[in-house]
C-alpha cells in the first residue's frame, strides 16, 4: 500500500492511496474459505461447495467489503502520523471509472486543513469587565422584604396603601374567575389605587385589565390568564374583596437572624448587610462571569483573522447530515454555522497553547463542590466524606454527565485565564445600572 498527499495551497490537500492485491488477497481468501464451510448450496453438502462457486457469488461483495475497511483504516492511521489537523471529514473524489476487477485501486480524498494562526487575548481595546454591587437601596429592599415574609399578618375592615388585599377576579362572560392577593405598589396608577383605598370585605370594584398592573406579566398570576392572551388584554374585571390585612414588619433582632443564618452567626444590623451584600454579589459574579466569556468569545472571533477552507467545508456539510443538501443549502448552513467553527478553532488553540487540561483529580473535585453545593440547598450541610465519593462516583459514571462537567470546567478554566491574560477594564455598577446597561434595547 502507498499513501501520497498533494497539498492544493495552505488549507486544502488530496491524498492519494494506492492499494495492492497483496494488501488484501490474504484477509479475502481467508473469508470465502470460512464461506465455504459454511455455506449451504442446494445440491451440495456443507463444506464441499466448490471455491470457484463461493468466489463467483461472494468473492465481489467480500473484496469491496475488505478493501474499504483497509482504506479507512490506513487513512485514518495516516492523519495520526502525520499529525494533520483536518476540518470535518476526508471526502472521497468520484471515482465512475473504478474497476473491481482489478487487483489494484487508487483512491483520492479531498482534506480540508485547519488554518495556522496565533490568538491575541491582550488585545489593544480593552474589554470590559463588570463588578456588579449591591447599593444601599437593593440591600434596604431585601431587609424589608425579610421583615415582611418573617412578620406577621393582623387583620383589617379598610383597605390602606400598605396593606394586602385578598379577593376574586371575575369576567363579565366568565372565563376568569380566580382568587389573588394583591398588594398596592404593584398597582398602576393613582385611579385604580383610589378604587382600593377605602375598600371593605365584600365590596364590589370594577377594574380595567389594561394598565392595571405595573408589570403587565403580574395578570398571568392573578387572573389566571395564559401567557399568549395577557398582552393587549383590555378588559373589564370585577374584584370583590374577601380579606384586608397589614403585614406587621419582623423585628431586626438576634431571634430573627438565629432563624436566618443559624445561632449567633450574625448579631446585629450591620452584620447583616454585610452578609446581604456579600450573599447578592457572590450571585451577581456569575452574571458578569457569563457576560465576560460571551463578550471574550465574540471578541476573538472578530479580531483573530484566519482563513477557512470554505469549498471543502461547504461539501462537506452536503453530506455530513442525515439528508443531503443542496449548493445554496449547504452554504447557507456554512453562513450560519462559521463563526461557530472559527470559535471552536480559537478555543482549541487557547487549550492548546496554555495546556488547558481537564484531569480526572480536577474533574472529580469540580463534580463534588458542585454536589456539596446542591446538597446546601436542601439543608444538608456537613455531608459525610463517603456520602459525597459515593454519590460522585455515581454522576462520574454516566457520560452524558461528565462531558457537561467537562465542559463548565474547561469554561471556567478559559475565565481564569482570560481574567489573568485579557485586556480588560473593569466597570463598577449596580444590579438595576448593569441590566438596563446590558440587556436594555
């Protein structure tokens, strides 16, 4: 056998493979005599058929079958050895005038080759990186909020601006018909706030759907209405108040806070601010970790230049599926799916060049914080060493599993190297500033 490679220019190259008779004829003989003994043809006993009767029925299919698996092995033995970084697969040239009754074939695939080029992650514009605060006013809107669901309901005759109602909504046709309690701040406008204020269990309030709610979501929850029908709802309600009460703020003592965090872990106001601060801005570090990979991600694909063997690539993508496409298919599929390659590319060559690894040892302790951290959630806080190495060795197990893990670690070893190496600027703001920053159009 003889493999040669021709290297069209930088990123495209068809290798040759020529095989001989000697390359196959052992493994072929060897096949149709196990044929023959087995074979059963009528008129003959079993393992008497003649060879040339074996050969004439089977010989073909067993030669096309043996010289291709010869073909894909060799071809693929040759990628590793010569170390070439292909896109996608080898494609076969069309051959019509291949001749199986030949003792020797020649084989031609086309490569496309992956492109050579560096990745500079301390580029000269600076990326920005956001910290995320808890200011004064979410940190006093969390203390009230605990204050409210640890304090206590009294009971009411008339509704006031503090308080919470509890009645029926109601439809004229009778399609809502649904029990809420509702609070006035989140009313819109001062003519339905005024329609409440004064109110007594029993009494009848006609209300207009449109505008009621400050957020307009807040009447799938209340008036029961599918997602789909709640924007442009602009209907008359009937609420017919069943219960008022004043929500009697918890005091800020050590009882409340023992019931918080556990005995004597805060002791005072101060104390616990601080730890409000400190919870929120441990979870507000995963949403700016998020939107530095993605701003990272989109900002190498824009400035790191390569070219893409974009023929090769469109061919192989007409026959990579599990329907075939045609040309103007395929290169749409390739617009749509190139700046997903180029990444994937980009990622590699970072993994490559800081020896990004995921080891076993790293991958075992990523799996198990992540349990321990699950198990918090549900109150269960000092598990047991063999606890966790069982219920690890469980998730490690599966597959499907590992490769996710993998995944979030090898992300988070891509933040910790971006935050080390990357041109960044750093953005102090709040949460309210950061999202209408960030997700506002």
């Amino acid at each position: 056998m003889n493999i040669s490679r021709e290297n069209i220019d930088e990123l495209n190259a068809v290798v040759k493979v020529d095989i001989a008779k000697a390359d196959y004829s052992d493994k072929v003989e060897k096949i149709l005599s196990d044929y023959r003994k087995t074979a059963n043809i009528p008129g003959f006993r079993k393992g008497h058929v003649p060879m040339g009767m074996v050969k004439k029925q089977y010989g073909k299919a067993v030669l096309i079958d043996e010289v291709n698996k010869l073909l894909q092995d060799a071809l693929g033995k040759y990628l590793v050895e010569e170390k070439l970084d292909v896109l996608g697969n080898p494609l076969p040239k069309s051959q019509d005038n291949l001749d199986w009754n030949s003792d020797e074939f020649s084989f031609e695939f086309e490569l496309g080759l992956a492109p050579s080029f560096k990745v500079e992650l301390n580029g000269k514009k600076p990326i920005t990186h956001y910290k995320i605060v808890a200011d004064e006013k979410m940190i006093k809107g969390q203390i009230e909020n605990i204050q409210k669901q640890y304090g206590k309901l009294i009971n009411k005759e008339t509704v006031e601006e503090e308080d919470e109602v509890t009645g029926v909504f109601k439809s004229q046709d009778g399609s809502i018909e649904n029990t809420a309690t509702i609070t006035l701040d989140k009313i819109k406008g001062k003519a339905n706030v005024n329609k409440l204020l004064g109110t007594k269990s029993g009494d009848d309030i006609i209300l207009k759907t449109k505008g009621l709610f400050k957020e307009e979501h807040d009447l799938i929850h209340h008036l029961k209405v599918p997602h789909d029908d709640v924007h442009g709802l602009d209907i008359e309600v009937t609420f017919t108040v069943t219960e008022i009460n004043k929500r009697e703020l918890a005091d800020l003592d050590q009882e409340l806070f023992d019931k918080l965090f556990g005995k004597d872990v805060v002791k005072s106001v101060t104390e616990l601010k601080a730890r409000i601060k400190s919870d929120a801005e441990k979870q507000f570090e995963q949403q700016s970790d998020q939107k530095l990979l993605n701003d990272v991600t989109e900002y190498l694909v824009e400035h790191t230049k390569f070219d893409l063997p974009t023929e090769f690539l469109q061919k192989w993508i007409q026959t990579a599926g599990e329907e075939e496409m045609d040309d103007s298919q395929a290169k749409e599929e390739y617009e749509k799916s190139e700046k997903g390659m180029r990444y994937q590319l980009i990622e590699g060559k970072l993994i490559e060049d800081h020896d990004l690894q995921v080891k076993f040892e790293d991958l075992k302790a990523f799996a198990t914080n992540m349990i321990k951290a699950q198990m918090a959630q549900f109150g269960q806080i000092n598990p047991s060493e063999k606890e966790l190495d069982d219920i690890t060795a469980r998730v490690l197990s599966n597959q499907e599993e590992v490769k996710r893990l993998s995944e979030q670690l090898m992300s988070q070893k891509l933040l910790t190297l971006y935050k080390e190496k990357a041109n960044l600027k750093t953005k102090e703001l709040s949460y309210d500033k950061f999202v209408k920053e960030v997700y506002s159009t």
